[in-house]
C-alpha cells in the first residue's frame, strides 16, 4: 500500500463514507486537533512516568483514535454498509469519561490543595502534560463549533472537557513524582 495517494493534492480530503471536503473543514481541523493531541499523549508516555499513568495514557491514545473516527464521521455515515452487514462506527461513550474521573480523583487525593492558579511549567514532562491540556481544550473549542454546524455526539465534548482535567491533574502529580516545584501565578 502506497503512503501518497494523490487524492489530497487539490486541497480536499475524505470523511469516512467517501464525502469529499476542504482540508480546511471544521471536521477535519477537530479530528486533526485530536490526532497532533495524541501525539503530545505519546511523548507524556514516552517520558520516565509511573506505571499506572502510562496504562492510563495508552487508553486514552486508544479512545482519541476513537473519538477521531467519529468526528471523521458526518451524521448521515454513522452507518456504512458491507455486504450483508452492517458497519458500526466505534463510540466514545460515559463509560470513558468515568475512567478519566475515577483517574482524577485517585490522583487528586495525593494532591496539595489548590489555592492559586499554577504557571505551566517546572519540569518538561510536566509542560508536556500542559501543552497536550490546551491542545485538548483547542480540540474541545473546534469541536463546540463543529456542533453549532452538525451535530456531535455529546459524549465527545464530555470526553475532551474531562480529558483536559486529567491532564491538569497529571501535570499536577508529575510534579510532585519528578520533585519539581509548582510555581503559583501571582499577580504582579
């Protein structure tokens, strides 16, 4: 299988179910915002990291892929056909968006209470979990406008919202692991 197809050349991509768009549609910016989001997920769990927060990370690079597809997916495609079959495209359902929760609160409890914004930073492991938190939370913005165009499974936007607060929270106990210091922001 050849990597280059040629079919992109003009400036235009396929959806899944063979719709062509602009490069440029809003579809294709939100799975592209999750896909470099995954990448930044890779190098957090490319990094010395515990265990436990490697396994949750390769997860959530498993449901981006996910979720990507279903935002590659316009409404009317959701189900293809194969022969006598019928194709579903996989969710991201409440299900993900719990797991996420339930790493947040057994991470959070370790965590000193928060009286003050954080400045990003402090380690590179930990600016990594910052960098993929607004890359998340751009994903998450082009996706709310997606939404006011075609509809969107809610559970993406639950997904990104909460998946911005685990990263937050890693970033958060990466500090503590790696005994780097949180710098509070203060008005000058």
């Amino acid at each position: 299988m050849k990597i280059y197809t040629k079919t992109g050349d003009q400036g235009k991509t396929s959806l899944f179910g063979g719709t062509r768009v602009y490069k440029f549609n809003l579809r294709i910016e939100a799975y592209g915002t999750v896909d470099e989001l995954n990448s930044y997920i890779g190098l957090i769990r490319d990094q010395e990291i515990d265990e436990n927060a490697f396994k949750t990370l390769i997860k959530i690079q498993n449901d981006l892929f996910t979720l990507g597809s279903m935002l590659a997916t316009p409404p009317e495609k959701e189900k293809l056909k194969s022969g006598k079959d019928r194709l579903k495209i996989p969710k991201i359902d409440e299900k993900n968006a719990s797991i996420l929760e339930e790493e947040i609160d057994r991470m959070n409890k370790d965590l000193p209470e928060m009286t003050h914004f954080i400045l990003p930073g402090g380690h590179s492991t930990v600016s990594f979990c910052h960098i993929a938190r607004n890359i998340c939370r751009r994903a998450e913005r082009i996706t709310v406008h997606l939404d006011h165009t075609e509809p969107v499974d809610p559970n993406i936007l639950i997904y990104l919202n909460r998946l911005s607060d685990y990263l937050f929270v890693l970033a958060r106990k990466l500090t503590i692991d790696l005994e780097a210091v949180e710098i509070q922001w203060k008005h000058q």
